[in-house]
C-alpha cells in the first residue's frame, strides 16, 4: 500500500459520467466497467442515458440526453511533449446510432430496470491500472448478506476528489439480497406487498446523493468462511476444520454486489432505502444483448 498515492484499489473502478443535449449538460452520475465473457460492457442507470424516471417515466429535469461523456483517468501529453501528465479526461460516447439507442436493457423487464450495458472497448489512452472491470479487482466471493457494511463508490453532488477520483459512501444491506423488492404496494394478510411492482433488487441503508446513480456496490465482509461455498455452515469444533485449504480465517474481504439506482418511491425515500440492482441482472443483460427502445419515441412506432 503507498503511502503517497491511491490506497485503496476500488477506488480506481468507477468513472464520472456527463450527459448532454444540443444545450449543454444535463445531469451528471456514475458508471462503471463489467467483464462478461471477454467483452467489456459500461454499466450505469437507464434514468442517465434517458432522462426519465424509470417507472414512472416521468422527466427528471426535462431535458433528455443525446451523448455522454465518460471522465476516464488517462494521461496527456505535456505542450513540450517531454513527459506526460497524469489526469481524467471526457470521453465522448454516442448513446444513439441511427436515432437508436445503443445500449442493451433488461430481456423481460426493459425499461421497468434501472439498469443498462453498452458494449465498449477501452479508450487507449486510459490509463491500464485504472477502470479495471470490477468483477475483476477480486473474484474471491464472501457471505453477501443482511447487516453487511457496503460501500456505494462515486460521484455525489457531482463531486470528485483531486484529479478525478470518487467518494466513498457506506450503508448497510437492509433486506434480504436473495429475495425481490416491492415497490409500490399495500399490505396484504397473504405474502408481502399486494398490488406492488417487484423487482430483481435488494435494498441497501444510506445516505446517497445525486451523481450517484450508477455507482458499483461493494459488500464488506469480516469473519471466517469457505471461500468456495460462503453460505457453508462451517463447524470450526471439528477436528477436520483445522486441517482445511478453503477457508478464509478472520478476514475482511470486499466482494462487487451490484450498480447503485438511488430511491424509487416515497415509501423508499422516508426510510432512506436505495436499491442495489445484484449481479445476476447485470450479466442477464449483457447476455441477452437486447438493444433498449427508444425512451421518447417507441410508444408511436
């Protein structure tokens, strides 16, 4: 670990985004990099690129985006061009190819998920130690479950610290991440919520601003576990235990849960609830590859 410098690797994982129309910027948040069988997909919130909200499709400020940039760290050269110097720059992404969309949605759920995979390659001057795809910083998995410290890592307000780097923000797992969320519902004497709408996410505990939308979300975790099966009842009384390879012994490790989508509802806003959209929605996305429909214009076509 430096002592002058980045210490903490998952800092260097998520990058500001910008979106723009004809007039200028209209919002800013947070997106990410995701591997999924050898290509690399950016990952962020569909109520970025679009503009609206994601249920209720109601404008967010009523200005839509055309383009993003994308504020890469990467280095740029000196005017006397003897050395380069080290910064975050905007990258421009297209979101729109032949009045289009160019990202991928949900298969089932489209816009009714809040979050998106556009296929990418890398700028080449990004510098190689920073946006690593963050199923990639670590692939060892720990107990994911509720009570657990996460971190949300981004850009809140629109803030970043020194050359670009994000803000750390931390909660706590509040529901079970197995389990759906219903938004919207009543109560009801039979299961859950009634006449709600359910969706693939979990909720997380915290104290979340704008800019944060499409941040990663890294799950905490301190104790003794198998790193192979983190849910294993492990009997640390047998004499078997002791002799065992797959076993993490009070350790704390940081496993990547999910992408950030903020409070979806009045219910959520008062009990300061966000959502954390897993993992298993992001490469069922990426899987698919289904191209999302135009948010402003599809409902004509």
């Amino acid at each position: 670990m430096p002592e002058k410098g980045i210490r903490n690797r998952y800092s260097q994982s998520p990058f500001q985004i910008f979106m723009y129309d004809d007039a200028g910027m209209t919002s800013t948040g947070s997106a990410f990099f995701y591997e999924f069988k050898g290509e690399i997909y950016l990952i962020t919130n569909w109520h970025n690129l679009s503009g609206k909200h994601f249920l209720t499709k109601e404008p967010l400020s009523g200005r839509f985006p055309t383009y993003i940039d994308l504020k890469l760290v990467t280095y740029i050269a000196r005017e006397s061009g003897e050395r380069r110097v080290f910064t975050s720059l905007a990258h421009k992404l297209e979101i729109y190819k032949d009045g289009k969309p160019i990202w991928f949605e949900h298969p089932e759920l489209g816009e009714k998920c809040d979050v998106v995979a556009v296929k990418i390659s890398r700028p080449s001057d990004c510098a190689e130690q920073f946006h690593v795809p963050v199923n990639n910083i670590s692939r060892l998995r720990t107990p994911v479950v509720p009570g657990n410290t996460v971190f949300v890592i981004g850009f809140p307000g629109s803030l970043s610290v020194d050359f670009g780097l994000p803000v750390w923000k931390s909660g706590f797992i509040a529901s079970e991440p197995h389990y759906s969320i219903t938004t919207g519902g009543k109560p009801s004497k039979i299961g859950g919520l009634a006449d709600g709408i359910t969706l693939p996410a979990f909720f997380i505990d915290t104290q979340t601003r704008q800019g944060m939308s499409g941040s990663p979300v890294f799950s905490s975790f301190t104790g003794t576990w198998n790193v192979n099966d983190p849910y294993e009842q492990l009997d640390v009384s047998s004499d078997a235990f002791w002799g065992r390879s797959d076993v993490a012994m009070n350790e704390t490790r940081m496993e990547f849960v999910g992408c950030y989508s903020g409070r979806i509802g009045r219910s959520e806003e008062g009990a300061a609830l966000g959502l954390c959209w897993g993992v298993e929605v992001i490469e069922c996305i990426c899987s698919s590859a289904k191209l999302g429909q135009h948010p402003h214009f599809h409902e004509l076509e």
